[in-house]
C-alpha cells in the first residue's frame, strides 16, 4: 500500500510540473506576440523565420538521434559485419573454404586428443585415389522414379543397370566407367532417388563429384527446390535435366522448359530437356470399356544433355577440379568435426558418470545426507567445472552457483518422488531389511547428479556456455524421464558398494 501510495504522489507531482511549465510557455509566448505586434513587418518575419530555423534544426537533430536502428549508417555497418561473416561462411552455416594444410594441422591435433580421424582421412584418400587416376566425376541426382538409371542406361547401354517404371530401383549408389565422346575418362554415380529423411549418402556423392545431373520429370517441388538450392550455395557445377519430355506437348514442354530456368536460377544452357528411354508403361484402348496396359522400350533422346556436359568439361576443367578439392576437403573437414563432437560427448559422458559415482558414494558415506548437499557441496560445483573445460565453454562462479541454486528449487518439488521411486527400486534387491535409509538417499543422488550433469553437457553444446534457467529446466525434465531407469541402475551401485564395505574390500 504504501508504495502505491508514493507512485500516486509522484505521478500528481510531475502532473502539476508539466502543467506550470505549460502555463508558463503560454505566457511567455503571449507576451512576445503582444511586443512583435507594434514592430515592423520584416521584424516579425525575421522573427518567424528564426523561430522556424531553429525548430526545424532541433527536429531533424532529434529524427537523426532517435531514429530506429537498422538504416542509413546502422545499417551500412550491419551490412560490412554481414559481408565479413559471409566472406568466411557460407549461408548453408558450412565453412566456404579450407587448404588442405590447415586440414592436415587439424587432422594432427584431433588425432592426438583421441579423436577418431578415420571418416576424414577416408574422405581424403578417396580424393586422392581418385585426382591420381585422373578421373572427372558425374552424380546422377534426383527424386526417386525420375529416370536415373534409365539416363545412365542411355549414356552406357552395355552396363547392365536395372531399370523399372515402379519407384526406387536404385537402392545404393552404384559407379559406371564412361569414355566420353571427348576422350575423357569419366566415372558415373547413379544415385539412390533422394528424400530429406535419408539422403546423406547421396548428397555427400554429389559434392565429391565434378558435376551434378539434376534429374527431374515435372515442375520442380518443394523437395526438389531445397536440395538444388542446397547444392548451388555449395557453388556445385550442375545441369537440369527434365526427363520424359515426351510426355509433353510442344507448347507445354516450352512453358515448362521457361519455368524451369527461371526458378533454378541457373544459365539458360545449363537447363536442357532430355528423355531417357527406358520401359514405359502403357494403356491401349482396345474398344468400349476395354483397355491393355502393356511396357513398352522408348528409344533415349539425350543429345542436348551430353552437349552440355562436354562442354562444362572443354571449359570450366580446372574450375570444376578446384571445385571438387574444396568441396571434399570441406566435406572431410566436416566430418572431422562430428568425430570431435561424439569423442567430446564419449567424455562428458563418462564425467557425469564419474561424478554420479561420487555422488552415491557420498551418500552413503553420510549419516543423514540432505537435499542440501547438491546446493552447498563442492561436488556439483566441480562437476560442472569440468564439463565446462570438455565443452570449452567460458563459465562464471555465479553462473554455476545460480544453476545450483535453481536445481535445488526444482529438486525440492520433486524430493518425495524421487525418494519413493529410489526406494522402489531398492525392492528388486535382496536382504533390504538390514539396509538403513542412506542407501535410498545414495540411490537419489545418484539420479540427481545424473540429470544435473547430462542437463549442464546440454546446455553447454547447444549454448557454447552454461545458461542457468534453460540448465535448469533441462534438469528437472531429466529426471523426470531418467527415474526408473536410473533408480535401478544406482541401486545396484548402492548394492553392491555395501556389499563391498561388508566384506571389507574398499
């Protein structure tokens, strides 16, 4: 009451202020028409026109100050920020750019932290095999059933491929050996028809290749769009291709042939129509009401097509090989950071194990632990020192005192449950009559430190450092769902810890 009190008081004060202040103005400003008006005109004008100046100069003054961020000079100052970001990372958030001796620096140290480099180096003993034999390689891409067997059929006849009109022929990625017409050694990937749940494999062949055959049958859909959009950002040389253009009439396949360029956004030459032959499934119509479907050979038309790839060979060679080392060495150089992540998460794993140990020891170790122990104790403060140092983080005291602190809040709601389900799990073991309720206490310790830690590793690789709130909730839905998994796997370390101290053995 008596703080609403003092907003009232304060209120009516600036009130009676800012109407004094008016009521003075309106005076002032009466008085000094009262003495222009029995002077000259060219007096009031220059007057007028002083009281204009001035008033336009404190507005703009004003308008420059106070005008939102993200124009005129903000603005070009964002953008130069935005073009540094972008000249070092590319928009698909991939590094546009790496040398191969800042890969083998990198390779050195990972290796000797533990990491498994062998991903990477398998990545980049293929580029060589493949530079050594001089080969240029061709990713046939595309949704499944667009016709890429087919296609790889019509360029290689003899090679055997198995084609079906039905979707998902190609279930791996299979290489077809081709001397082209200009003399070049060139190896095909017939690739499995993509989707945006599974096709790794398939993208990861693209951006080893030289060149990329974008395959499709129809306008381009929504699927389609992102994995073009994908690959042209990685500055991938690739060909549209619409197969089955017999399937549409002359004027259709012209409207369709416009839209396709002008969607990909590709040169007009890098878009071509093409039919790949194959079986097709046809319906004869043999009388009233009566119809045969029957498979059909249709001979391949795919001249435009094999133009537009030698001539991508004859002129961008040593553009499209620079290309392709890049594109695999930032690939490897990819690969090599999900080896740190997981041999980064292998050690958090183990740390928060360790600690969880500890933790149940502790416990047990105790005559009465409390929920306290987590809050005042050295060993959730060490624990999350620790992660912090695997994770590279920079992390502050009083963040890990305020993540503490907010645990022990969340703990407190849940202390009842997690004791109860602690001392369920306690049942599945024998001889319990003899156990005190220390060993129940050990059992939810252990769950606890478990979640603190697996909800701080979170935090810290999502974050790049320990946010406590967000820690905080992470926590408390962990233990949550880790309960009963977690409440017998700490009652058998409880369990047999104590049978350890009964026998003596340490």
């Amino acid at each position: 009451m008596p703080v609403r009190l003092l907003v009232a008081a304060f209120a009516l004060v600036v009130t009676l202020l800012v109407l004094f202040l008016f009521l003075l103005a309106t005076d002032t400003a009466l008085s000094v028409w009262n003495q222009l008006r029995n002077t000259p005109v060219w007096v009031q004008a220059v007057y007028a026109l002083i009281l204009i100046l001035a008033t336009s100069l404190v507005v703009l003054l004003g308008w420059r100050w106070l005008r939102p961020a993200g124009k005129g000079v903000l603005k070009m100052a964002g953008a130069k920020q935005r073009a540094k970001r972008r000249a070092k990372q590319g928009s698909t958030g991939i590094p546009t750019s790496i040398s191969a001796g800042e890969m083998e620096t990198e390779l050195t140290s990972s290796a000797s932290k533990g990491v498994d480099i062998s991903a990477a180096l398998n990545e980049l003993n293929e580029q060589r095999r493949r530079t050594q034999g001089g080969e240029l390689h061709i990713a046939v891409y595309g949704e499944v059933s667009s016709g890429k067997s087919s296609l790889v059929r019509a360029i290689l006849p003899d090679a055997g491929i198995a084609t079906d009109p039905r979707a998902g022929t190609t279930k791996s990625i299979t290489h077809y050996n081709w001397d082209s017409p200009g003399g070049d050694r060139i190896v095909i990937a017939d690739l499995p028809g993509f989707n945006l749940q599974s096709d790794e494999p398939a993208t990861e062949e693209c951006r080893r290749a030289h060149l990329v055959i974008f395959l499709c049958d129809s306008d381009l859909t929504a699927s389609q769009m992102t994995q073009l959009q994908y690959l042209r950002e990685l500055g991938k040389p690739m060909i549209l291709a619409l197969n089955k253009l017999d399937r549409y009439s002359e004027q259709d396949g012209v409207l369709l042939m416009q839209r396709l360029r002008e969607r990909s956004g590709l040169p007009k030459e890098d878009v071509v129509s093409i039919s790949a032959g194959g079986r097709r499934e046809i319906v004869e119509i043999l009388g009233a009401d009566v119809e045969q479907r029957i498979e059909r050979e249709t001979a391949p038309e795919i001249a435009p097509l094999l133009h537009a790839v030698q001539r991508h060979f004859d002129q961008n060679r040593d553009l499209m090989g620079s290309l392709q080392d890049t594109a695999v060495l930032l690939l490897a150089s990819e690969k090599l950071q999900s080896a740190r992540d997981r041999h980064r998460d292998e050690q958090a794993e183990l740390m928060v194990t360790r600690y969880a140990r500890r933790a149940v020891l502790g416990a047990l170790a105790a005559v009465a632990p409390g929920t306290d122990l987590l809050i005042q104790g050295v060993l959730g403060t060490q624990l999350i020192r620790e992660l912090s140092k695997i994770y590279q983080a920079p992390i502050k005291d009083m963040e890990i005192e305020s993540f503490l602190k907010l645990a022990g809040g969340r703990l407190r709601n849940m202390t009842a449950l997690t004791l109860a389900i602690a001392g369920n799990a306690l049942k599945a073991f024998p001889g319990l009559g003899t156990l005190t309720g220390g060993i129940v206490h050990a059992v939810a310790y252990g769950m606890i430190f478990d979640s603190l830690g697996r909800a701080a590793c979170a935090t810290l690789a999502s974050r790049g450092a320990l946010r406590p709130l967000p820690a905080a909730r992470a926590f408390e839905e962990l233990l949550h769902e880790r309960l009963e998994k977690g409440a017998f796997r700490f009652a058998q370390l409880a369990m047999d810890q104590t049978g350890r101290k009964g026998s003596g053995k340490s």
